[in-house]
C-alpha cells in the first residue's frame, strides 16, 4: 500500500504528498499533462522540446542545474506521446531548493532567442544521432504511421521531421508554454521524510501566485478499428534483420489493460516466455525476441519484436510465429503457468516501487488517469485475471487483420 495525501491550490495544481521516512532524500516530481499528441500534425516534436526548453532558464534563474547541484541535488525529465515529466531528487533539507526553481520556470520560461537556438540544434542533433544514424532508430518512424492513420500517436515524440523543429518560431514556442504549461494542466508529487503541514505551507508559498491558465479540452481524432492485415518491409545499413508484430490494443482504463500486460509477459517477458523458448531455443530462429505493451492512454499497441538467426528468411519465421500464437488461442494456459507469470509481474512492481522517485511518478500518472490510489489496486487486478481471460483476449487481439508487421531488412553492404 502506497499512502498519499492530496490537496489542490485555488489555481488548479494538484498535489499529491508521499512520505517516506526510510530516505534522506526527497523527490519532487511535475507532470504536465501534454504530450506529443496534442501537437498539430504540421508542428511536431514540440513537446519533446520544450522538455529541453525548461532547463533553459527562467526569468529568475538563468541556469536551472547548478542551484540544484548546490543543493545536492539531480534532475532529469521525459517526454511520452501522453505526457510531459520533470523531476529532482535532493536531500530533504533542500527542498524548498526544488520548489523554487519548479515554481520559477512554471511561471514564466526565459524566452531568449540563444536558449531556443541552443535547444533546437540539440534536439535536431539527437534526432539524427537516435532516429536517423542509429541502427534500427527510425523503426518508430516507420511503424506508428503504419498503424496509426488518424490518431496524432502516428507521430514520435521527437517528431516527424527534423524540418518542424527547424522552422519552430518563437511565437510558436511561447504559444505551447502558455497553452500547456501552467498549475491547471500540471500534477505535482512530493515523496521524502516531511511534514504534510510544511509541504502544504512550501506550495502555497512557491506556486499559490502562480496564474492558472486556461484548462485544455482535446479532441483528438479517434483511430478506427483496424480490420486489415498490414505489412511493410525497409532496407537499412543494420546488422542483422529485424521484426515488428504490432498488435492494437485498448486505452489504458479499459478493464482489459492488465491481461493484455499479463498476455505480452506470457508471449515474451524473458527466457522461461512462450515465444522465447519455441521460436529461439527450440527452433533457433531468432537470436532475440521480446514483447510488451505500450501502456498509451488511448488505443495502446501489443508489441513483438526480435532479430532473425543469420540464415532465416522472414517467412519462416511468420509461419512459426502464428503457429505459436495460434497455441495460445487454441489451448487454455495452465494455471501453473499463468501463476508464474504473476509472480514475476508482483515481484517486478515491488521493486520497482522500493524507490520513492518511481513512487511519486506512479501516484502522478494514475492521478491523471483518473484517481492516484488506482495505484494500490492493481494487484488485485493482476491477481484476478484466469487462463480464460488471457484466451479469450488472445482469440480476439492476436489475430492478422488486427495486425501490422514492419520487417527491417539489412542491405547487403552493411
């Protein structure tokens, strides 16, 4: 059980507080609720640069590391297609270092044509470095137009082209701050050994000024169900031939979102997986395999991806890989089986949660999800899942016509 308390300020930020005694350290962690979905199909890639953007400075603080720093204190942030996460970790006797700058660079970005210049040419160069000169790294370039034709999840988060953050103008970046990034579109996390009265008195003092900003509404093109087969392949200097099943799947409320994590763990979580132990040990097809969903708030995506043996032609991997699937739609997983996965699953969310920071963003997300106590039900939800579900789940997901499959094939002067 994760404990948390919750208030909200007259401008609309909500806060979430965590305490953790067993740390001296303590987190504070800024969701904003926009993400590369909520950009315009002709100006992509913004969220991601504003991620860059807010350590540019404010109009307070010219540089945002190093008062950290000073303070004993690390930073970092993400961006998603769902959502934008800023956080710092410092010792709990600073903290108010944190709410200072947090609070500084919510109200008011310094809009300097050198830190929009600056940021835009180390976005563009981590676009070529990650998408474009990395093996396999334009992949989702490829893949998410190919399944998406509607939604705005058919774009990456850096964007679809390196020519829309080049030709990003000022009156467009101070557009999108002032659009998405204020106390109303934000939900904020404190985690550490603290008092509830002081963190409540800390976030009046740095954020109750703070203007509210108007609350985005979207309306997002909605994805049609897919009822066709699509396949592409690419030709890339890469080193070796590479495959990607994906398989649409529902938003991340519907109740079947924790069958379709426990279904992606069965198919392929590691070396004891359905996919891993026929398609890789038994009949030495692939020299790597892995599943796993994309836990998107809208429609999400089932993917299975791996690298083909030195000699295996794509087909004769298709053939096998339906055929395993066609396993797990025909046959009932066995209650040992399905009761090995869930262990794994348990044992993974409680580590994964023994760090207060991971708390904090988890009780952030479900916040906005919806309710940030979803966060200690979810076990439940994992326990209660049967053998039918995950074949009934899998009788109607893992199937071709609900299916996109983009094949990367290494050229021959590679």
């Amino acid at each position: 059980m994760i404990h948390f308390d919750r208030f909200k300020l007259d401008n609309g930020l909500r806060v979430l507080f965590h305490k953790d005694v067993t740390t001296p350290m303590a987190v504070v962690n800024i969701l904003y609720n926009v993400g590369a979905r909520d950009e315009s199909e002709h100006k992509t890639g913004f969220a991601h640069l504003f991620e860059h953007l807010m350590f540019g400075g404010s109009v307070n603080i010219p540089e945002f590391d190093t008062p950290l720093q000073l303070a004993g204190g690390e930073n970092n942030a993400f961006t998603s297609n769902d959502i934008t996460n800023y956080y710092d970790v410092l010792p709990v006797n600073n903290i108010e270092t944190a709410l200072w700058l947090e609070s500084d660079r919510m109200l008011s970005l310094a809009f300097t044509p050198k830190s929009l210049e600056v940021q835009r040419s180390v976005v563009i160069e981590e676009f070529k470095q990650r998408y474009l000169n990395q093996p396999y790294g334009d992949v989702w370039l490829e893949l998410r137009p190919l399944v998406y034709q509607h939604h705005p999840y058919k774009w990456a988060t850096i964007g679809k082209e390196i020519k829309h953050i080049e030709e990003a103008t000022m009156d467009d970046v101070k557009g999108f701050f002032k659009k998405f990034y204020h106390p109303a579109n934000a939900i904020m996390c404190i985690g550490g050994n603290i008092e509830l009265d002081e963190v409540k008195h800390l976030v009046e003092k740095w954020f109750g000024d703070i203007p509210a900003g108007e609350i985005n509404t979207r309306n997002l093109p909605q994805e049609p169900t897919q009822t066709e087969y699509r396949e592409k392949t690419i030709e890339r200097e890469v080193p070796t031939d590479a495959f990607y099943y994906a398989f649409r799947i529902e938003d991340r409320l519907h109740p079947d979102y924790f069958v379709y994590d426990t279904l992606s763990d069965v198919l392929g979580r590691d070396k004891s997986s359905r996919l891993y132990k026929s398609l890789k040990k038994e009949q030495s097809l692939v020299s790597s395999i892995n599943t796993y969903i994309t836990g998107s708030i809208d429609s999400g995506l089932l993917i299975i991806s791996g690298k083909l043996k030195d000699g295996v032609t794509f087909e004769e991997l298709d053939t096998a890989f339906w055929m395993e699937l066609d396993k797990l739609i025909s046959t009932t997983i066995s209650a040992e089986e399905l009761s090995r996965v869930k262990v794994k699953i348990r044992t993974s969310h409680e580590f994964q949660y023994q760090a207060v920071l991971n708390r904090a963003m988890a009780l952030c997300m479900n916040e906005l999800l919806g309710d940030a106590d979803m966060i200690n039900h979810e076990s439940e939800k994992y326990v209660s899942i049967t053998p039918i579900h995950l074949q009934e789940l899998a009788a109607s997901t893992l199937i071709k016509t609900n299916c996109t499959l983009l094949n990367v094939k290494a050229t021959n002067d590679k």
